[in-house]
C-alpha cells in the first residue's frame, strides 16, 4: 500500500480541523469586536426584522446578555473542541441565524461566511467540505469582481481605493487622463475576477493563492489606520480570510477525490448541497433585487442601493442627542441629513445594512418614535445602472408614506414596534424617478 495515499485521510481531518478553527476563531473575535451589534438596546438603535413575525417586543438587556455569552461559547466550541464539535457547530449555527433574522443589520458579511462554512463543514466528510469551501472562495472573488465592474465604480468607491492606494508614492489619480485613470480603477475588480478563475482550477490554485494574499494585503492597506480609517473588524476579517485561504489552497492540501475511511457525509447533506449552490447563482439577481448587496458579495461595489433620511431643522430638539450627533448638511435647506452609517458606526459597531428596506425601516422608527409638526423625510436611490450610472429616486414624506414604501419590499421592511411610537402627520408620496 502507497503510504502516501494511506496518509490522504489523516491530512484531510487536519485541513479540515485547522481550516474550522480559523473559521471559528476570527468570527469569535469579530463577534467581540461587535458586541453592541447584539447587546445594543432596542432605544439605542432600531431594529428591523427579516421577517414581520420576529418583529416581537424587545428582550431585557440582560437576556440579550445571556444569548450573547452563549452564542460565544457555541462558536468557540464549534472552532476548538475535538469531540463534540458538531453539536456547538449546529447550535452556533441556528443561534446565529435567529438572531440575523431579528435584526437585518446583523447579516454581516462575515456573519454570513460563517454560517455558510459553519453548515458546510457540519454537512459534508472533511475532503468534500474542503472542496466546497474552495467553491465558496472562487463564487465570493467572483462575484464581488463582477458587481464592481461598472462605470459607478471608476466614478465612487473605486476613484477613492485608488487615491488611497498611490498616495504614499505621491500620485494624483485625478490629474491622470480620464482612461488611464478609469484603467487603473477596474483594473482592481479585474484583478479579482482572475483570481477567482485561478482558485478554482486545481493547476493554477497555487498562483491562484499568492493574488488573493496580495489583493487582501493592499486592501488592509487601503481601508487600514493609515488608509481610509475602516473598522478593526473589517482588518480582522481580510487577515483572517488569508489565513483560511493558506490552509484551503496551500502545500498540505489534500489531492482532488481521496475520501476520508469511514468517513461519511451528515444527514442533511443532500439539502445543505442545493443550498450551498444556490448561494453560489443566487449573486447574479442582485443587480434586479432578487438578492441585497451583501449575500451577492458586492462588497465595497458603488452601485448599491442607497437611502437618505432628512429631519425638519427647526424641530431636531425633539430627536435625543444620541441622534442628533449624526445629523449632517448645514446650509441645505429647511432639512439636516442623518448619517446612518455614522449613527451605526457609534452605536452598533457595524456598518449599517446596505438596504433600502433595512433603511426604510429606520426611517419608519425615528418617524414613529419622535413626533413634531414635520414629517420625516426619506429619498431611496436605486440600483445605479452598470453603464451609465443612472438611477430612480423615491421620495417618502411622513410616516403613513414610509410605511406604504416598506410594504412594497418582498422581506420585512418596517421596524420592531416601539412604546414611543406615535401617529403621523400630512404625508405624501412623490416618485421623480418613476
């Protein structure tokens, strides 16, 4: 008998085992990171539920405590227990995803990897979850190439990654001719998408490997303390993704087709296959609505939805200042734009939810919550066109509007109820883009 081959098995369980508790590690330490994101009160920073059934009342802080410690636990077992690791893995699994659907701002990027790998791993024998695992990497490369390829890319976020990129060489993108600067600025996203191609195919996985490392090292660079200033959550996940891929695509992996003896698949393995390919088609309808930005791996993608909520001037006493502090645009008018994603910065440690029905339904609560002459105000941009970059603009005026807004969304889009909620005042409904 080949010793090598008899040694396939062994290697196999041990890729398997340290690709788990990398997993299970960096999502430990990114739920820390983000401890307000499940322990925030309910006052602090609304709520909105993926489905109007888990829009119940509010649970006391120290019960949200108490689901918190457990569900570190759970997912700290799940990444280092020898034995036993399945029950932890499929408890952490079903804790988190009740959470998620609780509260959409929960639905992460990395919550989401998580929960994807955590189930692969507990369905499948080690040498087929690895494969999957591969899968997964390739179709997240993939897909996020594809929803920055765009002309609102080279226009936002990408002319910004640029800048940020050349900076310490003392480069000015913007004095660069229009084409090379637009070059250069997808050049990025193409960069990714070969590298997906790279991964898959088992011959080049090795050349495949070195581009993801350099692509997570220049966005760490990027999005870092002496770039554009991103969470230490975000650091923590591209770190923790080059790790996990060394592990998936470096020297120790297990050759194509060789099985773990005795060995076998769970017993939702066939369920959790159609699953976890759906998740890797699903990403091409994000562009039509049918899946949001994060799930389709359009991250740092400029042509996602986008909601603007406004508060009356005059009246922004009647907000706390926990909301106030966010409000920006002096000088534009009668109305002062509210910063979400600064307001989510502070109080939750996430950004928020990249949706305009998540966003709705913020607007709905502040509506509901903090009542005066003037109505809330809230402008929705849609999806940007990928060669153009136009887009639709709804306006809602007033809470009766914003909730008639949230029913036109397939998943929830209207917050928890609150004991502040109050009544309305003259609303309307003005759709210029339509």
């Amino acid at each position: 008998m080949d010793p090598g081959a008899a040694a396939e098995p062994d290697r196999a369980r041990w890729t398997d085992r340290r690709f788990r508790a990398l997993l299970g590690c960096a999502t430990f330490v990114m739920l820390g990171l983000s401890w307000p994101l499940w322990t925030a009160p309910e006052e602090a920073f609304p709520r909105v539920p993926f489905l109007r059934l888990a829009a119940w009342a509010g649970e006391p802080a120290a019960v949200a405590w108490i689901v918190y410690a457990v569900l570190l636990a759970a997912v700290a077992a799940a990444a280092l227990a020898r034995r036993g690791w399945k029950w932890a893995a499929g408890g952490s699994a079903v804790l988190l995803a009740a959470l998620v659907v609780q509260d959409q701002h929960r639905f992460q990027p990395w919550v989401y990897q998580f929960l994807v790998l955590d189930v692969v791993l507990l369905a499948f024998r080690p040498e087929r979850a690895l494969r999957y695992a591969r899968w997964w990497f390739g179709g997240l490369y993939f897909h996020s190439a594809l929803s920055k390829l765009d002309v609102s890319f080279t226009r936002e976020m990408g002319a910004v990654f640029l800048a940020s990129l050349t900076r310490p060489f003392g480069a000015d993108p913007a004095l660069w001719p229009d084409r090379w600067r637009d070059a250069a600025i997808l050049a990025m996203p193409a960069a990714e998408g070969v590298v997906a191609v790279l991964l898959v195919l088992p011959r080049t996985r090795r050349v495949g490997l070195a581009g993801a490392l350099v692509l997570h090292a220049l966005l760490i660079a990027i999005l870092g303390p002496w770039g554009l200033g991103h969470s230490t959550i975000v650091l923590v996940w591209n770190a923790a993704m080059m790790g996990e891929l060394c592990v998936l695509f470096g020297p120790d992996l297990a050759p194509r087709g060789k099985c773990v003896a005795g060995a076998r698949d769970g017993w939702c393995a066939s369920a959790v296959r159609i699953l976890f390919w759906c998740t890797l088609v699903a990403p091409f309808g994000e562009r039509w609505g049918l899946l949001d930005a994060w799930p389709a791996h359009a991250l740092y993608a400029s042509h996602v939805e986008r909601t603007a909520v406004f508060l009356f001037e005059d009246e922004l006493a009647t907000y706390p200042a926990a909301v106030r502090r966010y409000l920006v645009g002096e000088g534009e008018g009668p109305w002062r734009r509210l910063d979400l994603t600064a307001w989510s910065r502070a109080v939750r440690g996430t950004p928020v939810y990249p949706s305009a029905r998540a966003c709705n339904g913020l607007a709905e609560a502040l509506a509901a919550r903090y009542r005066g002459p003037h109505p809330v105000r809230v402008l929705q941009w849609s999806r940007a066109d990928r060669w153009t970059g136009r887009r639709d603009v709804a306006e809602s005026l007033g809470l009766d509007a914003i909730r008639r807004q949230g029913n036109r969304y397939w998943w929830n889009a209207h917050p928890r109820p609150s004991a502040n909620e109050g009544h309305g005042h003259a609303e309307s409904t003005i759709d210029p883009g339509g």
